[in-house]
C-alpha cells in the first residue's frame, strides 16, 4: 500500500501502472470558432510549424486562422457523425478495449487513460487523471506507427512540461514508433487483403501517409523513411509485384516543398495515363479522422475520376478491428516488462 496525500487529506490506495494513450486531436463541435480554437493551438506548436515565432504569429493570427477555420468547419461536418467527432469516436472504442484487454491480463493493476495533443480530452486532464489513480509508472503510448518530430515528440514535449509541475514523479516510459513491428504489419496486411476479398483487386495499391517538409526530413526526421519501410514490409506479406503499388504523401500545407511524390499528383497523374482503379490505404493513421475520410475518400476520389479514373475505394484505418487491438495491447505489454505489474507476462 501506498500513502499519497491529496487535498490535504491522508489517503491510502493502491499504487498502479498507468497508460496514456494519445492520438491527434479534434475539435469539440464541427463550427468555425471551435476548429479555430483546435488550429490555433494545433498550428501554434512549434514542433509542427518551424517558422520563427514572431513571423508564424503573424501569419497564423493574421491570415491563416481568419481563412481557413471556415473552410475546414465546413469538412468536418461533411465527416461528423451521430457520436461526434470520427477521431474521438473511434478512439474512444480503442480506449475502452485496450483497457478491456489489459485489466484481464494484469489483473486490475493499470489505469488507462484516453488523451488528445490538441483538443480534449487533453494530456494535461489525462495525466491528472493518472495521478490521482496513483500511478507510480508510467507508459505513454502515441497512437503513430511511424515517427516524427511533428507528432511523436510533440507528445513527448506536452506530457514532460505537464510532469514538470509534479512533486512525485512516475517512472516514465515512452513508445517510439512501431512502423516495422510484425505484428502491425500482419493487421495492416490483413485489413487490406479482407477489402480486396470483399471488393475486387484494383489495377494499383496506393499507400498514402501525411506528409511533412522536406526540410523536416533533410534535418534527421525519420518519419518518410519509416513510412517506406511500412509500406515495403506490408506488399512483402501481401506478396504484391513492384509495380502494382506506390507510396505518396498527402495534407500538404503552405507553399514550402513537402516530400514527394504528393498524393493528389500521383492520383490525377495516374487518372490521365489510363490507370483504371485505385485502391488507396492510410498506414500512418490509427483511427480515421478528417484526413482520410474527407481528403482521401472525398477529395482525392474526386481528383482521380475526374482526372479519367473509373474506380476509386479507400481502405478504411485499422481503428478498433480485433487484430489491432490485440497487436497494441501485446506492444504495450512489452514496453513494460520488468514493472512489477507486468511479471510473470510474455508478450507474443
């Protein structure tokens, strides 16, 4: 047993493992001041955005967030479901079977808690939550396969300003990436081979990641090469020929140059060079969000048919299929062998 105390009162409980699980982000309500509110803390991080500051300031406060929250109010609602938000709808399921699964296999002994980058819930009322559960370990868990220092870090860098205002701090573990790892590469191999049973086999397979500028990537950020070699590791368990696949990279921003090859491009490209059907998948994105069900099933759709194209299916993200689920329940019970609430266990 462990004594903590909390707002002036002794309390005796139980000291746990605690998971965060963090994904992107949304906003809460699919109007202009509320995805105003998201870009401006979204676009306002500098691991995303390297302008210098005063200048990015500028032109954020100045143009971007006076343009574009409309427009892209106006694409979330065109994707807003019954249950809100698609991103934190589906992860919200993820959440509560991760949790499912790891109760049963630690036997209680772990608190998981669901958080957003940019949005709610927060990491800040994430890890608060974790606190006053006690937790004394701490794995936080990035729901991107590949990483970046526009993602990945940026969650590094909000969970270790929030622990800086801690007394008590938990030891703290945190996953990386898992671009390559067996056992996501079987999930993401099998959903595509389940679509193709189910929907024919289209002329070309196109694996399409968010992109970054190419001078993120020229200054040592991993993330095009991960993404490459998620793709190569997928068409080798799916046993594809070279040249019925390709890789591209969309959700360009700014005038800068991206890594290429873009994915708008390569769709209109193939559309006019008499490429009939195309099947496009999303590795980089756990749950399915704006920028795969708007951008990719509507907008590149679009700019693929009418660009002479017959067929055009988007694969859905892994979201909460059972063969995900279970691949991050086992990653994370690897990254916590040797704490004591993970004794005894063996991830497969």
């Amino acid at each position: 047993m462990k004594y903590k105390n909390q707002s002036n009162q002794l309390a005796q409980t139980d000291d746990r493992l605690g998971i965060l699980l963090v994904n992107l982000g949304t906003p809460d309500e699919p109007t202009t001041d509320a995805v105003r509110r998201y870009l401006a803390e979204f676009l306002s991080d500098p691991r995303v955005v390297a302008i210098p500051r005063i200048l990015w300031m500028l032109i954020l406060h100045g143009i971007v967030l006076r343009i574009r929250p409309k427009r892209s109010a106006e694409a979330y609602r065109s994707v807003w479901t019954t249950e809100g938000s698609p991103l934190l709808a589906i992860s919200q399921k993820q959440h509560a079977a991760i949790d499912s699964a790891l109760q049963e296999q630690l036997n209680g002994r772990v608190k998981v808690t669901l958080a957003m980058r940019y949005g709610n819930p927060s990491i800040n009322a994430g890890l608060e939550e974790l606190r006053l559960a006690n937790v004394q370990r701490l794995l936080v868990v990035p729901l991107y396969p590949q990483y970046s220092a526009t993602t990945t870090a940026s969650i590094f860098d909000a969970v270790t300003h929030e622990l800086q205002g801690w007394r008590w701090l938990p030891e703290l573990r945190f996953i990386n990436r898992y671009h390559d790892d067996p056992a996501y590469i079987q999930a993401l191999a099998e959903s595509i081979r389940d679509h193709r049973q189910a929907n024919g086999v289209s002329d070309k397979l196109l694996f399409s990641f968010h992109g970054i500028p190419k001078d993120y990537f020229e200054q040592g950020d991993p993330y095009p090469n991960e993404c490459r070699q998620t793709a190569q590791d997928t068409i080798e368990q799916l046993g594809l020929g070279e040249t019925s696949w390709a890789i591209s990279f969309q959700s360009r921003f700014g005038k800068q140059e991206w890594v290429k090859p873009y994915t708008d491009e390569t769709l209109k490209d193939w559309g006019k060079h008499g490429i009939d059907s195309v099947q496009v998948v999303c590795p980089a994105f756990a749950a399915d969000c704006l920028e795969t069900l708007e951008e990719i099933a509507v907008e590149n759709r679009d700019y693929f048919l009418e660009a002479g194209g017959k067929n055009y299916q988007y694969i859905p993200a892994l979201n909460d299929r059972e063969t995900h689920i279970r691949m991050l329940t086992q990653l994370i019970i690897r990254h916590c062998q040797g704490w004591p609430e993970a004794a005894g266990l063996v991830s497969e």
